[in-house]
C-alpha cells in the first residue's frame, strides 16, 4: 500500500456525509472543504481565526472573500478551517506551507430498564460501580446526535448539585429551545451545528420538521442521551411492555448536547459540522464523547483519509477524552465494521435476558411462541392463510416484501409469510398490505433475531423463525379450515434467557488495519427502552424501544462516566482496557454467548472484541494496557504517514524510525495475527492499578494449531513497580492458510482475572505485512 502523504488521511472519515450546493457570490461548482492543519499551534483562539482568514485570503484573492467562503474555524481541539473551495482553489491550498490535508466535507448517518439490571448495575444493590461512582456526578457527557427534547423527565435535575467547575460550554437559544428555561443542572450545554450541512445541501432547512436550534426533531439524540445519562424515572413502560423504572448508566453526570444531524435525507450528519462540535466540545470540558454515527459501506478505500470522526477524536482522546462509537448496523457479514481508529472504543451491539413472547395457538390446540410487540386485544380463533399461487412456484405469492392480497381472500384472517430480508422493510411492507387487505393479523417466518420494533397502528405482526412457520404452513396445508388465535406479548426477563450479539451488529475483521482488532466490546443495544422525541413516530408517551449500535454506545459511554468519576487519572487506553479486559465471554448467567447469523455460532472477538460490557468488574480490573502519545505517533508510523504531518498532528518534532515498526507492538489489550507464516515476538506491558503487591500468573488459552509462550510467565508488581513488559511468542503448525483461530491471554492473581483476545490467521501463499493492511 502507498503511503498517504499526510496525516488527516489516517483520521478524518467516520462522521458520514455527502453534499452539493452554492451560496451567492460563491462559486457555483465550490464544494465544502475540511482544512487541516494539525494541532493549534497557539491558544489564542482569536489569533487562531484570524490566521485562518489570512490563508483563506491568500487563494480567495480579499479577506471579504474569505469570510464569505469560511464555513467554520476550527480552533480549539485542532487548527483548521471548513471553507466553500473550487476544486482548484482546494488544490492551492493543499500546495501551502502549514497545511496537512484538504478534503471534501462528507456526510455521515446515524446507527440507528432492563439492560442496566442486565449489566449489574442495579439501583438496589449497594455494592456496584453505580454507587460507587457517586453515580458519574462531576463527569460531563458530551453526545454528538440529533439534539435533545429538554423536557422529558429523564433530564430532571432532582438531586444535582451546581455544574462542574470545569465546565466551560455555553447553552444556546433558538427554534423552541430557550438556553435559560430548558437547560439545567442536568442538560448543562447544548448547542447546534449545521453551517457544513447547508452550504452542501443547497436548500433551506425545512422548519416546520426540524428545528433551528439544539431541540430533537427525530428522538434519537434524545434516546441516546437518556440511555448515556438519563435521571430515574419510574413507571414507565412502552405498550405495557418492559414495564418499571428507567435510568441512564451514569444517572448522575451530566450533559453536553452537540446537535450535528438533521432531519435532512433520512438523517444526515455532515463531516465539518462533527469536527466543529469536536473542537467546541474538547474547549467545553466534556469528559466523555458518545457517538452513535457511522458512514456506509463500502468504506472509501483510504478512509482514513476521509474520516473526521477519526481525526476529532484523535484530539480530543490526546486531551485525556475518552471518545466512544458505534460499530454500525451492517452485520452479520465480515468485515463491515466502522468506527476503526484504535483510539476509539467501538462498540457492538448485543441482545439481554429479556424477551417479548407471544403466543400462537392453531385450531390443533398446539402452541408456538413468536416475539412481537402490539397493545390490542387478543385475537380469538380466526381463520390462517397462506398465499399460494398456481405453477411452478407455488410459494412466491408468501413472499412478505411482496404480498398481493384482496379483501376476499384476507378481510378478518390472519396471514402467514416468509422472508429472507433481514431488515424491517419485509416485516411493515407485509403488515401494511395486510392491514389494507381487510386482515387482523400477521405471522411473519424470519431468520431469528430478537431486535422488535412494533408494525404502523399497533397491528398485530408477529415474528417466528423457520421451523416454527413451516409447520404453521404444514399445518394450514393439511387442515380444510386452519385457525389461529393470537394473544399480546408479555415481558419474560433473566433465566434462560441468553444474551447474543445481535444480528444487525457489524462484525471484524477490520477492514482498514486488520491487525487492529474491532469493535473492543458490546453492550445491550436490542429493544432498548428510553426517552424520545413526541415527534418519533414510533414513540408512546415520550418513550420508545430502539435498536442499533446507536443504542449499545452510550452504555458503553455511561459506564465510562462512572469510572472515570472512580478513577479520574486514568487515560482513555487505560479506560478501553479496563472494560475489555474485564467483559463477560459468557453471559452474566453463565451461559455461552452466541452472535446471531445464518446459522447463530458461538460469538468470537470479532462479533463482540473483548466480550459483552461487565461494568463492575471494569472498575477494578487489577491491570490496564495503557496507551499514551507516544503509542499513537507508534501506530502512525506504522501506517507510513511522513514525519511532517504526524509532527504537526501530535504538535511535536517526530522523527519515525528507519525500520517501520509493527502495528501488532501497539499496546491493545487484543493480539490479532492477520497472516502468521513465521514464529513472531509480541511485545506488551501492563499497569498495576490494584494492590500494590501483587503476582499475577499467565494462562493462555492456545488458538488451534499454534504454540503460545509468554515471558516472563509471572509478573511481581510492589509499591515501587507498577509498569512491567512482556512478551509473547506465536508460532503456527499449520503449513496451509486457515481461516482465523481464536484464544486469549489471562493474567490473574487470585482475584482478578486479566483477559486479552488472540486471533490468529496462517498465510502461507502471499507474503503479508499486517503494517500495509
């Protein structure tokens, strides 16, 4: 792979958008154009503006020009601007001295109760992180999304006491949002960013959908806010159903809302609105970033280049902020995850132990549970049919993404359907056509997953998998006059219930920089219950359940909240250890966690990293791999950008080594061998931040057909020792290529168990270099 001449390359993509559009006196071929030029090199964030006015002039030919064509400066996070640039002027810029990178703005969408009690964090058990943290208060959420719905209950300021001091964000007025009525000691900050949207889109924001202002048109910046922070709200449930009190991972921290996705082409995010909200937020004193943005796939083949969630991020994680994204929604297939740079925590998604079942009676008196989630009534005995069609091909009229249906045939029956569409589509395609049918109800046979959301106008569709719709059909096939009855849904929580990686989650390999293992863990993000917009269509009282990576990262945020009140020194890398060190591999019942799929399959590192999120054991993990600067500029080197442009984004002389060094020396708590031919040395070290003095002795659980040592295989830590090195050893007996392998590395001392993920692939027929991929 060639080496990308600058630095913006390896971090400037993942916030996701596209765009065209002209502003008078503007060049109508000009395009929104990010210009990087690193870390600020001073802190007077005025000289800093004027600067970039001056080098805009240079090319705009008057610094009138230049104002006129300046979208946004970006100056306390990172130096650089967003500026409407022909493709000609972008080009000059890019030639002058101090600038790193200039691209194209682009356009990024979102990733669209139980699950705390699920993770252990009970508000009745005196003795977890929850309590222990104070609860997060003192630490500020900063949630970049959709904005916020400021009267919901979830952001009551019962209990708070005054904003942190090192707050120094600002609450901003507009379109139904007034700065001192409608933020609080809860909602401490908000405020909105769409200049970059706009000059691309090319059209006035539609306002009678949206609103000018931090306020939350959609209800997903809400839902994610209230899930990362949301206060105690009790009596809540969402159609009768997941019914009791709901809260946020860290009930007492408090936020800091970013609006910088709009209501524009299904809920669009623009690349230089994101990095603008990274610059404010990192000023601000945000102690934590959510981010449930991704972009699409295919990714762009340099999407480093192209990433500003990257880049941002980069700054702000160098400011001690830990940033945390989603994996995005393309799953089960390989190598679909996002959100990359290994100084983020990406985050999958996975089920809990709570179900929604529904049961299915046949007039055979025999009964099959389904999943749904309808209020009505129970639908006694009604007739069941089956769209068969004459030929050939007699299944292609049940095909549910194309029923055709008349009210002869359906008025007041219940429908049975199949499909292999996974996503939502089949399932309200086939209810609405039902439903206009004259029909009363809706089976629909699916690849199982337990993500639910209900059909339009509450109508009753139910989800079964396959087995159980063939025989409803052998049933109806084999019965003169088949019925059915169909009771209401009811909550079903813990055992035997099995937590899965859900399968909308995007898996691994990571598909830019294989050797860096993604996501790093999962946490709940099916059928999520919290507040929303009045304007979600979906929702019922102000509250909805969701699903996506969208809904798993701010828990995973959450609970960063929670231990950074707990342990304020430690860095973001030392925080990511912590958690997927620590993560549950099993279920916290204890049984195997599986990832959903054709067919399910035991989960490895690739569907969940270190495994499901395991708050309270992340509090105390005995060890971190911990990452600093320096690690970074490491990992930068690695992927061949040139000195100038890594010195000018970690805003230090950088000199790489002559001999490239080797991405799998990042010190991550993961080992991923995309291509292992040879023995190869690993080299690590590990932190202690439990007892003092402490022993802790390694057990490697081997991936098959390799041999694994570690030395030294015991680490003594004292009062003057804190920070030891190892190294481990992998070597293969295959002589074949072979698909990945999985195992780990534990390290334990009698009360924690230290455990990082080893992933290991053969190659043999193709050299490969895991510092070009």
């Amino acid at each position: 792979m060639s080496s990308p001449s600058s630095v913006l390359a390896i971090l400037c993509l993942l916030c996701f958008l596209n765009g065209q559009g002209m502003i008078a006196k503007v060049a109508a071929n000009s395009q929104v154009h990010i210009v990087y030029l690193g870390k600020r090199q001073h802190d007077n964030p005025k000289l800093l503006t004027d600067s970039h006015h001056d080098l805009l002039a240079t090319i705009a030919g008057s610094k009138e020009l230049a104002s006129e064509l300046m979208v946004y400066s970006y100056r306390h996070g990172f130096s650089g601007f967003a500026a409407k640039l022909t493709e000609s002027q972008a080009q000059k810029l890019s030639e002058l001295p101090g600038v790193v990178r200039v691209i194209p703005n682009s356009l990024h969408k979102l990733q669209t109760t139980r699950s705390w009690d699920f993770l252990g964090l009970s508000s009745q058990s005196p003795s977890n992180i929850l309590h222990k943290s104070s609860m997060g208060d003192g630490v500020i959420i900063g949630v970049l999304d959709t904005g916020i719905w400021p009267e919901s209950e979830s952001f009551n300021e019962k209990g708070l006491g005054p904003v942190p001091s090192h707050w120094k964000g600002v609450c901003e007025s507009g379109d139904r949002f007034n700065a001192t009525k409608h933020c609080n000691r809860k909602i401490i900050g908000a405020r909105w960013f769409i200049d970059g949207l706009l000059a691309e889109y090319g059209k006035p924001l539609n306002r009678s959908t949206e609103f000018l202002s931090p306020r939350d048109a959609h209800g997903h910046g809400t839902h994610t806010s209230s899930t990362a922070a949301g206060s105690f709200v009790t009596n809540v449930s969402y159609k009768g159903l997941g019914h009791g009190t709901i809260k946020g991972g860290a009930p007492n921290a408090r936020l800091a809302i970013y609006k910088v996705c709009w209501k524009v082409l299904g809920g669009q995010c623009s690349s230089a609105d994101i990095l603008k909200a990274f610059d404010e937020a990192i000023h601000d004193g945000v102690d934590v970033l959510s981010l449930s943005i991704g972009s699409s796939i295919p990714l762009f083949s340099d999407i480093d280049e192209r990433d500003g969630i990257a880049t941002g991020s980069f700054h702000a994680v160098a400011r001690g902020i830990t940033v945390v994204c989603g994996a995005a929604n393309d799953g089960p297939s390989a190598e679909t995850v996002q959100n990359t740079a290994p100084w983020i925590i990406t985050v999958a998604a996975s089920t809990m132990d709570r179900s929604f079942p529904t049961s299915i009676t046949l007039g055979n008196n025999k009964t099959f549970l389904g999943q749904a989630m309808f209020t009505g009534p129970e639908i006694g005995f009604a007739s069941l049919i089956y769209p068969e069609s004459e030929g050939l091909d007699p299944t292609a009229a049940g095909v549910c993404q194309s029923l055709s249906l008349n009210k002869t045939m359906v008025a007041g029956k219940v429908v049975l359907c199949f499909t292999t569409v996974s996503r939502r589509t089949a399932i309200t395609g086939a209810s609405a056509a039902v439903k206009e049918a004259g029909g009363v109800g809706l089976i629909v046979a699916k690849n199982p997953s337990d993500a639910l959301y209900p059909c339009n106008e509450d109508f009753p569709c139910i989800e079964v998998d396959y087995e159980i719709g063939t025989r409803i059909l052998f049933y109806i096939r084999s019965t003169r006059s088949p019925l059915v009855k169909l009771r209401p849904p009811k909550t079903f929580i813990g055992k035997p219930l099995s937590a899965k990686v859900a399968y909308f989650s995007s898996r691994g390999p990571n598909s830019i920089t294989r050797a860096i293992l993604k996501p790093d863990i999962a946490a709940p993000g099916v059928n999520i219950l919290a507040a929303t917009s009045p304007l979600d269509a979906l929702g019922e009282g102000g509250y909805v359940m969701h699903s996506g990576t969208s809904m798993s990262t701010p828990h995973v945020a959450g609970i960063v909240a929670l231990l950074k009140a707990m342990h304020p020194n430690w860095s973001p890398a030392a925080i990511k250890s912590a958690l997927v060190t620590t993560a549950w591999r099993n279920g916290p019942s204890g049984l195997p966690i599986f990832a959903e799929g054709s067919p399910q399959k035991l989960a490895n590192p690739f569907d969940f990293g270190g495994g499901i999120m395991n708050p309270n054991g992340a509090a105390d993990p005995g060890l971190v791999y911990d990452i600093g600067k320096a690690g970074y500029m490491q990992y930068l080197c690695a992927r061949g950008y040139n000195n100038s442009a890594i010195s000018r984004l970690v805003g230090q002389n950088t000199k790489c080594p002559i001999k490239k060094p080797s991405i799998l020396n990042m010190n991550l708590p993961s080992i991923t061998i995309p291509s292992l031919k040879n023995p190869i040395t690993i080299k690590r070290s590990v932190t202690n931040v439990g007892a003092p003095e402490s022993i802790y002795r390694a057990t490697i659980e081997t991936p098959f057909g390799t041999i694994v040592s570690v030395n030294p295989n015991a680490l003594v830590f004292n009062s003057t020792v804190r920070k030891l090195d190892f190294t481990i050893v992998i070597s293969t007996i295959h002589r074949m290529n072979t698909g990945y392998y999985f195992g780990s590395l534990s390290w334990a001392d009698g009360v924690h168990v230290v455990r990082i993920p080893l992933s290991v692939r053969t190659e043999f027929l193709q050299p490969y270099d895991a510092n070009d991929d």
